[in-house]
C-alpha cells in the first residue's frame, strides 16, 4: 500500500514534494492473550517510529 501511494505520484500543495504514507502495524498469533486495546497502542508507538524514521515506512510490532 505504501509503495503504491508513492507511485500515484499525488502532488502535495504545501510542499515542494509528493504525497507519501507512513504505516504502524502490529500482528499477534492467535493464542497471544493481548487485549485489543494493547494491539491498538503496538501499532500507533510503531507509526510514531516510522515517522521519526524519516516517514515513508511501514514500521511492523510483532508478538
């Protein structure tokens, strides 16, 4: 998905560059006792990483 947004090639108004995304993610196995909402925070701290990593990056929290 983040490579496919960057090929649309979306010019950004308010920049002298083109519109990209920046993905957190996060996976369990299905016996892992994580609480949705524990998931849920996994996968913004990752998007925050991708982000102070440079943006553009698909940053992935696995249990």
């Amino acid at each position: 998905m983040r490579t496919r947004i960057e090929e649309l090639e979306i010019e950004n108004e308010e920049a002298e560059s083109c519109i990209t995304v920046s993905l957190g993610v996060a996976s369990i196995v299905p016996d892992n006792e994580m609480e949705p909402y524990e998931l849920i925070d996994a996968a913004d701290r990752e998007l925050y990483k991708a982000k102070e990593d440079g943006r553009n990056k698909v940053m992935v929290y696995r249990v």
